[in-house]
C-alpha cells in the first residue's frame, strides 16, 4: 500500500451546497478505489439532505440541502463512513462492447501504432487485451475515464485538438483509454468507434456504464458496426454484459 492510500482524506467546503472529500493529488490507482468505495457507501447510507455524489479520480464531490443539514454534520457523517468504506475491487458490473478499428472509424490508428513501431494489429491486440476499470465519467455525459491501458501504448495527446469528433469514439490519451458517447471536441487519439450509447436520456437507466464498472474491448467489422447502429439507434443495448 502507497502513501497516498494512508494519507488521512480532506474534506473541503464548495459552496454553500457541496463539499468534496479528496484523496490524493492526481490519478493515483488507491486514491480512485477509496473514492468509489466512499460513494458506494455514501449510496447505501441514503443520508437525508444528500442529493447527488460525483466520484473523480481522486475525490468525491457530494450535494447536499444545506436547509436540511450543514457543512459539519455531513462531515461527521462522511467521516464515520470513511471508517467503513473499503476498496473493494471487482464488485461493479463487466461489460463488452463492441469496437470496428481503423480506417475512417479510427483515423489515427496507423499514426499511433507507427509511433510505436509496432504494426495496427498489434496496437488493436493490445488495446482490446486489457480489462479496463472505469474510474470516473466526465466531460461529456457518459464520456468513461478508463484506467488499464497497456503502457507500451501510452500516447501524448495530440499537439492540435480536433474540435469535433464522432459520438461512439474508442480514444487514447496519455496512459488513460476513453469511450466517448457524445460528439465533441478531443486531443485525444482516435482508434476505432463503438456504437454503443453509455448516455441515452430516453433510456432507462440513462447512463449505461458507472465508476467502478469494468470494460472489455472486442474488434467487429464495418458491417457489424452498421447492424448493431441501427439496432442501437432503436434503443437497444448492444453492450454485453458479462457479470
């Protein structure tokens, strides 16, 4: 164990309405498995006044009714928690999702895989080789932080972000993976596309995949692609899950 999962967590007025319990510093593996255990927690104690929690790499920022209870109450609270809530890993659920790699669904999978030296096979091989853990969601709905990715293929990100790129996009940035379910700006690396929807607000639930949940990739052809768009289109999930 590091000294980042010892280190006591602060807990940090935001306003009048929030507050955030933080962990670490930056994207430490226990500092992410302590937060998920906390809003595991946190979820199970249902706290009257709590309205939302929202789990980060390396803290958990939680809402609450300042009318129905303040700042210190739900510090004790979460403190009295913290005692309880312990990393657990592999309880969230695993899911496969299908990727077509390459070509106009990956348009940077052959820059990447040359940066490496090694060929497009091999950087797919070792992309859909891992089992990722989703560590948090953000930037867009349903955009899944993945921590796993092989280091032989770590990848700065792009020195010029894209300023759109398509929903369903599989991407590398630095040493995280991403699957990206809206479309949006990226400096990220794009190497295929799913069409899998982790945010649909007609659907419930609305968000498909969670922190704590586990992924697998799996290649699928262009034609595999186009059935399993239209299938998703209609509202189906396409994703597999596994456990």
């Amino acid at each position: 164990m590091t000294a980042h999962a010892t280190r006591p967590p602060r807990i940090l007025p935001c306003g009048d309405s929030a507050l955030a319990v933080e962990f670490g510093t930056g994207m430490e593996v226990e500092s992410n498995r302590r937060v998920l255990a906390l809003d595991r927690a946190l979820k199970q104690a249902a706290i009257t006044g709590v309205s939302e929690a929202v789990p980060t790499y390396r803290s958990l920022l939680v809402h609450y009714d300042p009318l129905t209870l303040g700042f210190s109450e739900l510090s004790d609270r979460l403190s009295a928690l913290l005692d309880e809530a312990q990393p657990v890993e592999g309880i969230g659920r695993h899911w496969r999702i299908p990727v077509v790699y390459g070509g106009a669904f990956g348009l940077d999978l052959e820059t990447v895989a040359a940066a490496h030296g090694i060929t497009p096979d091999e950087l797919i091989r070792r992309h859909s080789a891992p089992r990722y853990e989703v560590a948090m969601l953000g930037f867009t709905p349903g955009f899944s932080y993945l921590r796993g990715l092989d280091p032989t293929i770590a990848t700065p990100r792009r020195s010029e972000p894209r300023l759109e790129t398509p929903a369903g996009t599989i991407s590398i940035g630095g040493a995280q993976a991403a699957l990206q379910c809206l479309a949006g700006p990226s400096g990220w690396h794009l190497l295929g596309r799913t069409p899998v929807r982790t945010f649909q607000p007609q659907r419930d639930p609305v968000f498909l995949i969670e922190p704590g949940d586990t992924v697998t990739f799996m290649q699928i052809d262009a034609a595999e692609f186009e059935r399993l768009e239209r299938m998703a289109e209609r509202g189906d999930i396409v994703a597999e899950k596994l456990a």
